[in-house]
C-alpha cells in the first residue's frame, strides 16, 4: 500500500477488506443524490413567490369593487359607439400589459421594478387624460371609462390571486401562470408594512 492508496481510501469513503492476501479498496461514492434534492428544495422555497398579506387582500378586492360599481351605469348612459370603444380600449390594455409583463419577465429591456411601477401606472394615466380629450379612438370619454374599469377589474383580480406588486399586471398574470416582478406605488408599501407588523407579533 502507498500513500496515494490511502488518499483515495480517505477521500472516497473506501472500506479496506482482505481478500487472500490483495488488500482490495470498496469505493463507496459520496451521497450527492440527499445533497442535490435538499438544495433543490432549499431553491424552490426561495423562488415561490411571496403573496399579498390578508389586509392588504381585502383593500384591493374592496376599492376594485367599488370602482367596478361606479363604472358600471355609465355604460347603461353613454351612447352605444362610447361604450363599445371603451371596450375595445379595455381589451387593447390587456394586449399592452401582456406585452409588458413578456418585457419585464424575459428582462428585455432591463429597467428596475420603481421604474416599471411608474411607466405601467402612467401608461393608464395617460389614457384617462387623452378621454378628456377629442380624440378619435381616446377621446370623449372612453379613455376615462376604459382605463377605470381596466383598473376596478385588475385591483378585483390582484386580490383574489393575492398578487403581490403592481395589480395593473395581474390580468396578465392569469394568462402567463405568475406574478411579474413590479412593484406597487400605493400598496406595495401598505404590504411592506403589513408583513412587518405581522412579523413583530409572531415572534
């Protein structure tokens, strides 16, 4: 036996048995199989997504409900060519979202999430300005009736999903399967604030 039989036996976990007079080295490998599942696991409870806490939850169902009941005659008020352009202007919002959402999610354009925040949150302020407006497609009131009722109806859907971040993408996020990674001007906060209180009356 020489030194560097030793090294192996040491380094490779080996039983040493006698068989006649050969001192044959049983190579037991190491046990990654309980390492690799243990850190996958570790891995997995790091990427889940953090949900919105429960007040928070009930806020966003409360205001989007509201907002949905206050919308909801004016379509019954404005002429049918209004009403069914604010539709159509809802829909167009769900495709940009979407687009959003495939941008922030494949990180193709690389912006922070404040950021992201705010171009999604002024994309919809935006069109609520332009409905003021005479406009052909924006104006005359179907920006306004569009981006409120995109807005009630996301702030509803945040909350059942208990979708953390910025709710104008939570439409989005029922047809890609996961949150997007923006936060929230107004709630975000609010929930920062929650999980902290929270925390302190656990321990």
């Amino acid at each position: 036996m020489t030194a560097a039989s030793f090294a192996l036996t040491d380094q490779c976990h080996a039983h040493l048995f006698r068989l006649g007079h050969y001192v044959v080295p049983e190579i037991r490998p190491p046990d990654y199989t309980k390492v690799t599942t243990a850190s996958l696991d570790s891995q997995a409870l790091v990427q889940q997504p953090r949900k919105a806490p429960p007040v928070g939850r009930v806020v966003r169902i409360l205001l989007g409900l509201v907002l949905i009941a206050y919308v909801a005659p004016v379509y019954f008020q404005v002429p049918v060519r209004v009403a069914m352009g604010s539709l159509l202007l809802v829909i167009g919002l769900i495709g940009v979202y979407s687009l959003i959402h495939i941008v922030v999610s494949r990180r193709i354009v690389a912006f922070g999430s404040c950021l992201g925040a705010v171009v999604a949150f002024g994309l919809l302020v935006t069109l609520y300005v332009a409905g003021g407006s005479v406009l052909p497609i924006l104006g005359h009131g179907k920006g306004q009736l569009a981006a409120a009722t995109f807005f009630g109806v996301s702030l509803v859907v945040a909350g059942v999903r208990a979708a953390p971040g910025c709710e104008l993408m939570a439409i989005p996020g029922i047809f890609f399967g996961k949150h997007t990674e923006l936060a929230c001007l107004i709630f975000s906060p609010l929930d920062k604030l929650e999980r902290k209180l929270r925390s302190k009356r656990d321990v």
